[in-house]
C-alpha cells in the first residue's frame, strides 16, 4: 500500500511539472519566421533580371537572320526550262537558313561558311524588320568563317572580346535564328575550351551548354558585357547541351584579314612539333609534359632564322607558357606576320630566350 502511494505522488508531481512547462512555453512570444540564409532578396533578383533583359536588347539590334537562297534557285536558265516545259514556277529548294553578326558599322556581318557556302544570292532580316541583299566578301572554308556585306545605315555593331580571356564556366548568351524563328535567345555557360574535334585551321572550339540549333549556326555566343567571344558552328548531334563555337580571335583575324586584304593570310613560323608525351619527359629529363618539342625547323623559315634547332622545347611564346604544341599552333595562327615575337625554350636542360619574327606562309 504504501508503494502505491509513493507511485500516484510521483505521478502527480511528473504530471504537475509537464504542465508547467507546457504552460511556460505557450506563454512565451512567439518570433516571425526568418527567411533561410540563402534565399536571395526580391529586389536583388528584380536588378538581375533588368540586367539581363537589359543586355539582350542591346545585343539584338546586331543579329541577322540569314536565308542564303540556293544557286539553281537564282539562275534564270532554270525559270526558262521550267517555262518550257510547262512546269510553271515549280517547287524551289528552300533556302538555307543561318544567323550573323553585324561587327561593323559600315555593314560587314560575320557568319559560317556552311550556312553561304552553296548560295547564288543571300538575304539578311535585320532586327528592325529591313531585309536586304548581302554581298560575299570572302571566306575563310577551313576555319568555317564567311564574311559578308549591306548597305545599310543606323547600324549597331557588337565589339569582339579577347577569347584568350574566356573562363571555363563563364556565363554566355547565344542569339540567332533556329529552325526560322529569329532573335532566340538561349543562355548557359562555356562548359570547355581548346576543342579540337572540328575544323583543324579553326585552331580550337569553345563547348557550351547554351542551346544551339539548326539556324543558329553563323550568330554570336556573347559575354555578359555584350561582346562576342564566338561564333555558334556546330553541336553533336543526338546530345543536349553539347555545343561548339569558333573563338572571337580568330572571327577577328579571319575578318580583319579579308576586309583589309581580301582574303586570308597565314602566319608561318617554320617548325615541325611533336606533343610531349611521361615518357619523352623522362627521356628529355624534364619536369613535366608541358610545352611544344620541336622536331625539325623547316629550311629558310622564320624559326630557323631564329635559331631554333630539333630537340628544343618551346616553353613560352610572346610571354605567355605554351601548354603543349596544339597550344602554340594556336598562338602562332592568332601572330600578324611582320611581328616579332619573344620566346623561351629549354635546350640542354638550360633556359634559352630567342626571338621570332613571324611571316605570311608563302604559297597560296
């Protein structure tokens, strides 16, 4: 009995001290709910978006949509044998449909060679709604890089950016003209660099995720100050988000070259290159793979006038390391021949400075 007792006082006072508590804490202020730390504030997002709405709108007024009408589609011998054959107007190949980028104010508009490449006569929808004829000024078939031509006035140009200065995982827009349906704009990020699964002369590709489709090819993939650092030229087929976009480097040279010459000038530095593979480091002795070995310097070259000789390895050019012979390919093809350039090499285990003076690779 009398642990019964014991046990009913001490469910009383368990019973009692729950109570009080309960009662403590409904009593108690309750503080709003806080925000969690990574929300982002709304005005923070509603300046973001301003932003960005503000960049397309100064980007779009120097996108071209680009219908390059096929070559039988123009001749009028074609419109004659129809006639004659009571095959009145017939059904023509529809035109081949492309984007450009005005990247100067006089006219001159940048786009792929694919996209004009078996034209007899190319139109340009600009933003405003003008559609004109585009003169071919020249092109550039290894590199997939065309130049065109209007005249138009009230241009807006857009500014090429140093590609060399692209980051993996900067953020970029493409606009163009997919499947015909002008000013698309897709965005996402360079997801690589130093592709080379493309044109060789194209020195590299930059991948991106941002969506490029039919159409697209020719338009500008642009950074978020609305400068082009490439040009859209192709995707893998059957993937998502795997694109491929000539660096602004060498859209520039490719045009700057075609505008001021009329056509393409090689830069010419006169080596043969091998890559450097752990066991030629080890045989060479060297720390790592990285740099350019040269195997043979080609007889009245600007590199052999230079001095250099086979078994060197080219470890910077202009002042910049050399990652491996691809790398220096590329440095070289972006030279205006005439320049004189620095460049450090390994020979005998010793460091070595020369300097080049690169040429216009002769030949056609």
């Amino acid at each position: 009995m009398r642990n019964l007792l014991r046990f009913l006082v001490f469910v009383a006072v368990a019973a009692a001290t729950v109570g009080v508590v309960f009662l403590w804490k409904t009593s108690r202020p309750t503080a709003p709910p806080t925000a969690p730390e990574s929300a982002v504030p709304p005005l923070y997002l509603a300046q973001i978006d301003k932003e960005f709405t503000t960049l397309v709108g100064r980007v779009l007024p120097s996108v071209v949509s680009i219908n390059a009408i096929p070559a039988n589609a123009t001749d009028p011998r074609t419109a004659i044998l129809r006639s004659l054959l009571g095959a009145g107007p017939g059904v023509q190949p529809p035109p081949q449909l492309g984007s450009g980028a005005i990247v100067s104010d006089d006219g001159y508009i940048v786009t792929n060679w694919h996209v004009v490449e078996n034209a007899g006569a190319v139109e340009v929808h600009l933003n405003d709604g003008r559609s004109l004829p585009a003169k071919f000024v020249g092109a550039d078939r290894i590199s997939d890089v065309a130049v065109l031509k209007i005249d138009a006035a009230n241009l807006e140009a857009l500014p090429f950016a140093d590609s060399d200065d692209v980051r993996i995982g900067q953020m970029v827009i493409a606009v163009g003209n997919p499947f015909g349906l002008q000013e698309t704009v897709t965005k996402g990020i360079v997801s690589g660099k130093g592709r080379r699964m493309m044109s060789e002369a194209a020195n590299e590709f930059f991948q991106t995720d941002a969506p490029i489709n039919p159409g697209n090819s020719g338009g500008p993939l642009v950074d978020l100050n609305g400068n082009i650092i490439a040009l859209n030229n192709a995707v893998i087929q059957n993937t998502d988000g795997i694109g491929f976009a000539i660096p602004a480097n060498t859209v520039r040279r490719i045009f700057e070259n075609i505008r001021n010459y009329g056509h393409v000038i090689r830069p010419w530095f006169g080596v043969v290159m091998l890559p450097i593979s752990p066991a030629v480091a080890a045989q060479l002795n060297l720390a790592d793979t990285r740099g350019a070995l040269v195997q043979e310097t080609l007889e009245n070259s600007p590199a052999a006038r230079a001095g250099l000789q086979p078994g060197d390895v080219i470890l910077s050019y202009n002042g910049r390391p050399i990652a491996d012979w691809k790398d220096l390919r590329n440095r070289v093809a972006e030279t205006e021949p005439g320049r004189e350039i620095p460049i450090r090499l390994l020979r005998a285990g010793k460091n070595l400075d020369l300097r080049v003076t690169i040429e216009k690779q002769p030949g056609e």
